[in-house]
C-alpha cells in the first residue's frame, strides 16, 4: 500500500475505542481475567459471515473478524479492477454486523451499506466500500484503516481481512457444461463459482500461497474459541483453509473451533449437499484440521447419526439447536444462534460465566 501520512505512527498508537468509550481489541491483547467474556475469532466472508458476527457481538465484546478477500463481483469488484485494492464488500458488511442495536449503530450500518443509484459511474456502490478504499489510500494500511472505521461505527469487535493481498478463487468444475456432463472444468473468480452449474469437485487460490494477515493469525492463536461458517462452503468457508499461516494457526491454536453449517445447500455451489457432505469436502481441503463442535439446525438435519458420523472423523461433537428464523427463509436468527453459541462456550468451554 502507498500513500502513508505523517500521522500514521500517531493513529497506529491510538486504541480504537467504539461509542462510549468501548474498546475494541487491540493488537496483542491482555491475558483474560477470569470471569471476562471469551476471545472469539470468526473466519468467512458474505451474509454467512454476517449472521454468525450479529449473534457472537451478543455474548462477547472481544470478537475478531477474520474475512476471504477474493470477492470479484459488483462495487467491490469494480474498486478492485481500477484501483488494485483488496475487495472491500464482505470486510463492510462484516462491520455492518458488529454494529450495535442503539440509533447509532443502526443508522451508521445503513449509512456503510447504503448503494448510490445512478446512470453514471456510482452506480451500485456501497457507501462503506468507497470509505474503506478512501482510509486505505490514505493510511497505507489495512488493518488500521479497518480499526478506524469500526471505531467511527462503534463496532463490537475487530475486522481483518484474511490476506493482505486481492486474490483469485478457482475451483474444478463437473458437468460446467451441461453438454459434457462427465468433464471437470476449471471456474475462475468467486461470483462466479459462487453460481456455478455443475459440482464444485475443489477449489484453489491464486497465488496459490498467499500471505495472510498477521493480525488475524495472533487473533486465531490467541483465541478461546473460533467460529468457521456458516457461509458459501467453497467461496467463504473453505478458502481460509487454503491460507497455508491461516491454517497452521488453525491447527495449532489452543482455542476449541466450532464449525457452524448452513441452514440449507446454496444453489448451484452445494446443491444437493447433505450436512455430512459439507464436512466431507472441508476435510479433503484440510485433512489435519480438527474440530471440537459441529454446529446445525435441529430441522436442516434428517439423519442425525450421519452428521454424527462425519464430525467423529474431525475428533467433534454434534450439538443441534433451532437457530433459523421462523419466516420460512433459510436465514440465521441472530438470538438465536446467539443462545446455541453461548451454550456451546458454557458446555464445552471453560468452567464458569463469561460475563
């Protein structure tokens, strides 16, 4: 990033704060005293992202972002192309979600999500989109830039993104064409993926190593817990798991993971896709990851010793929980999925109240 100003070493200093004087995590943190909420670090990007992060900010002040950066599509898309930039979309709407209930925070998340309608080149920008580009430019750096914006929102928590780096999401494609049903083709770019006819066999980034953002590995090393999914498996989900820093904190971390699935298959990307096949193609794209708990809808399970079955071989538990809203559409409740998250920290966690 170019573009650093004098006062970057004073803002670097600064301890972002939230409205009232509510800090956000800051870089490195302090051990946890006993009693105080658990350090929580939430890995996907998109809507699934966003659910797990309105319900984490709930029960716990000291959450962590952690957002895929291989968004191609739309305003973010367009910024990237012209500009050079990491895609900026799923990083606004992750800050989105960690804006509190009160006038403030709603109103700021309307303002960050808010898209100009035009005949010109505005059009279907997102407001928060051109305010995290515009901190970047100036800052010259990611991290910081994000910090400041979530300080004016009064977020509850931090931002990151996975990498400091725009990258390109791949994946291997069955039946892409419906004329050649049996062939496997390679599908490039996430909105792409993220709609794909046929079956997504893998998925890969390019580069194929890149770096990853060394915020967002302390955060998963320093963690109590951390929250994978719900989200798009192949183009939210899985691409943490390709980060090769990102995931050897993953393995490595002390902290208990908990994979949250999908309420339902997303079409085109999971169509067809069973709870246990999710953990299927986690596991091929991460074999030595483990994981202490498998998260699901209590009514988006027909076979519960299936689902059983595939969390063994991850060394997890099973705990169902109604966490859908009751409007019929496969989306997340925020309270909750708030409630089976706390219950989860409580029984599976340590002894004692996080709050």
């Amino acid at each position: 990033m170019t573009g650093r100003t004098p006062r970057l070493s004073r803002l670097r200093r600064a301890v972002p704060e939230g409205r009232g004087g509510r800090p956000v995590p800051a870089r490195g943190g302090k051990p946890r005293r006993r009693g105080t909420p658990p350090k929580v670090v939430a890995l996907g990007g998109g809507m699934g992202l966003s659910a797990s992060l309105a319900a984490l900010r709930r029960i716990t002040g000291a959450l962590t972002a952690v957002v895929t950066v291989a968004d191609d599509g739309g305003s973010s898309g367009r910024l990237r192309d012209e500009l050079g930039v990491l895609p900026p979309g799923d990083l606004r709407k992750a800050l989105a979600a960690l804006c509190g209930d009160d006038d403030w925070g709603q109103t700021w998340a309307r303002v960050i999500q808010h898209r100009f309608q035009s005949k010109g080149d505005l059009h279907e920008h997102a407001v928060g989109n051109l305010l995290i580009v515009a901190l970047w430019e100036q800052l010259g750096d990611h991290v910081l830039a994000l910090d400041l914006v979530g300080k004016l929102l009064g977020a509850h928590g931090r931002v990151l993104p996975m990498s400091a780096v725009p990258l390109e999401l791949q994946a291997l494609v069955r039946g892409h064409d419906p004329a050649r049903p049996e062939d496997v083709d390679t599908v490039r770019g996430q909105a792409t993926v993220a709609l794909t006819p046929g079956e997504v066999q893998s998925v890969h980034l390019v580069p194929a190593d890149p770096p990853a953002v060394p915020e967002a590995v302390a955060a998963v090393l320093d963690a109590d817990w951390v929250v994978l999914g719900p989200g798009s498996w192949f183009s939210s989900v899985i691409p943490h798991l390709l980060v090769p820093e990102l995931l050897d904190a993953l393995t490595q971390t002390k902290a208990r993971r908990v994979l949250s699935l999908n309420l339902a298959p997303q079409p085109g990307e999971t169509e067809g896709f069973s709870p246990q096949r999710h953990l299927e193609v986690l596991g091929r794209h991460a074999p030595k990851l483990a994981l202490d708990v498998v998260l699901a809808d209590e009514a988006a399970v027909p076979d519960r010793d299936l689902l059983t079955d595939a969390a063994k071989r991850f060394g997890a538990a099973v705990e169902l929980a109604p966490v859908a809203r009751t409007d019929g559409t496969p989306r997340h409740d925020p309270e909750l999925l708030a409630a089976a998250y706390d219950r989860i920290f409580r029984m599976h966690g340590r002894i004692g109240p996080w709050r």
